[in-house]
DNA sequence: AATATTGTTCAGCA
DNA sequence: GTGCTGAACAATAT
C-alpha cells in the first residue's frame, strides 16, 4: 500500500539498513521496469559507490549514489523494500537487487510490476518532467498554499487530493481518510468548499499523514478513530456508528460514513 | 471462480 | 491548449 507514509517509512528503512556500505553487485531481473533510462546504465552507476543519503517526494524515492546521482524508485500498488542476508530469507519477486559487500542484500520488491524503476541526475528535473505537485508532507507546504492549488482544480474533492499534479503523495487511501476525519463526503464538488472546510480539509491532511508516519504506517498501530481499519461495505463508523458505505469515484473503490460525512455538490 | 486491489498513464471528451 | 474521467495495465489474494 505505498502511499505517501508507507514511502517515508520505506525512507526510513533505508536510512537505518543501506547506507555507507559499498555496492559490489546490482542485479535487475525484470528489465521492462526500468524507466527512461538502460537498466545498464544504473547498474554501472551504482556499482563500487555507497549510498550517503535517501529522499522522497510523493510517492517516489530517490537514493544518492553520489553527486548528481540517485537512483529512484516508485512502488505502484504493491512494492516494499527488503534487507537481508540469508537465503531462506529471501522473499519472492525481486525486481531491482543490491549487493552489497557486507553480504547483505537489499531487495526491492514488486509482485504485481506496477512500480517504476530510475535514474536520475537531479531530482527537480525528474519532478518537474513527471510534473509532481507540491509534496503533501512539506512542512513549507501551509493553508494559503492549499487554498491557492484548490482554485485552480475541478471536480470533486476526493479527485483533487489524489491527483498527484496538484499534490503528490496522496492516494486512495489516505484521501479517504482525510475526508472522512474532516467529515466531508467524496464527491462534495471543490466549488462548493468554503474557508471552514478547506481549513478544516487541511488540518486533517496534515494531522492524517502525521498519525499514519507515527504509526509506521502500520494498519494495527493506526489510531482507533481512523477509518482504515474499517473499509468495508456495512461496517460500523467508528466516530459516529453510522454505516460505512462504498462507491466508486474517480475509478476507485471510496469508502466513508453515510452519517458524518456532508456532501457539497 | 469471480472479484477486488494500494498507482500511473493515456485516449477521449467537455 | 486545458484538465478531468475512466479504462488499461500485471499479478496476486480472497
């Protein structure tokens, strides 16, 4: 479930398994992955040289291989990182592998091969070429921002949050957790938002990713009140007890409470 | 067995 | 040109 949180924590994870160790080896099994660039050319860039740090913008992750060069990955549906040493510790579809000295190997992880694996020299061109918005975890990202980007969109709100041209980072998930912790309904029309509930939309985005990194973007550690652990059709809200229903929207299953959440449209 | 699934891209349309 | 919507994509879990 990579979305915004689940990269941070895939960042994180990095951070405290791969870096300063020297790469021997970089194995690219599934070479229709690799996007933009040869699968050639990432392996001659990263072999000899040691990860120094690691980034993230929206859902994507870029790993620095030295200067002006980063390796980046995106997760699609299904993606995860792996780091081990033992074999029977390997898991099952590995798409990009690293090798390195130590014996260790991390390996990145895609059963459904939806995600995307790169390279680039510098990760505001990379952004800009994908045309990423803003990143929703910024802390220089503020309300006056937010209300500026909803001008400029259409359509219904949940749309908006998951399009990651305005906003990048948010997903299926996450945008429904937004809503149905600001109590707004999916398909509320953006025109129809006034000052109360954009701030109150804004608050909860940055109150949601905040608790959902907190929690390891872990569904069992998430707080009782959040709707994640309740998505599906009939369950009980576990804010107001009302019923949880489910549409589709924008061409994904949403879920929200029938009761709490008001629909503008 | 049929159905659902976390994401992005691209054709088609307003 | 613009920007939104919905289908297509791959492969698995239930």
């Amino acid at each position: 479930m990579p979305e915004l949180p689940d990269v941070e924590i895939f960042k994180q994870y990095f951070n405290s398994t791969s870096l300063h160790k020297k790469i021997e080896k970089v194995e690219i099994p599934q070479k229709e992955m690799v996007e933009d660039v040869s699968s050639r050319k990432i392996m001659i860039n990263l072999k000899g040289k040691k990860f120094s740090s690691a980034s993230r913008h929206g859902k994507y992750f870029f790993a620095k291989a030295a200067k002006d060069k980063y390796l980046v990955l995106h997760f699609g549906m299904t993606g995860s990182l792996k780091y081990y040493k033992l074999k029977k510790e390997k898991p099952e579809y590995i798409r990009l592998q690293i090798n390195f000295k130590n014996n260790y190997k991390l390996a990145y992880v895609c059963p459904r091969k939806l995600g995307k694996i790169s390279f680039t020299e510098s990760i505001d061109e990379f952004i800009k070429k994908k045309g990423l918005g803003q990143d929703s975890y910024d802390e220089n990202f503020k309300l006056a921002d937010f209300r500026k980007l909803l001008k400029n969109g259409r359509g219904s709100i949940k749309s908006f949050l998951m399009n990651q041209s305005h906003l990048a980072g948010i997903g299926n998930i996450y945008a429904d957790e937004i809503l149905f912790q600001a109590s707004v309904h999916p398909e509320s029309q953006l025109d129809m938002l006034d000052d109360e509930y954009i701030k109150r939309i804004f608050r909860k985005l940055n109150s949601v990713l905040n608790k959902a990194i907190k929690a390891k973007a872990k569904k069992k550690n998430m707080p009782g009140n959040f709707l994640l652990a309740h998505r599906a059709e009939g369950e009980e809200c576990p804010v107001c007890g009302g019923k949880i229903r489910k549409s589709t929207i924008s061409g994904r299953s949403s879920y929200f409470c029938e009761k709490h959440q008001i629909k503008l449209a």
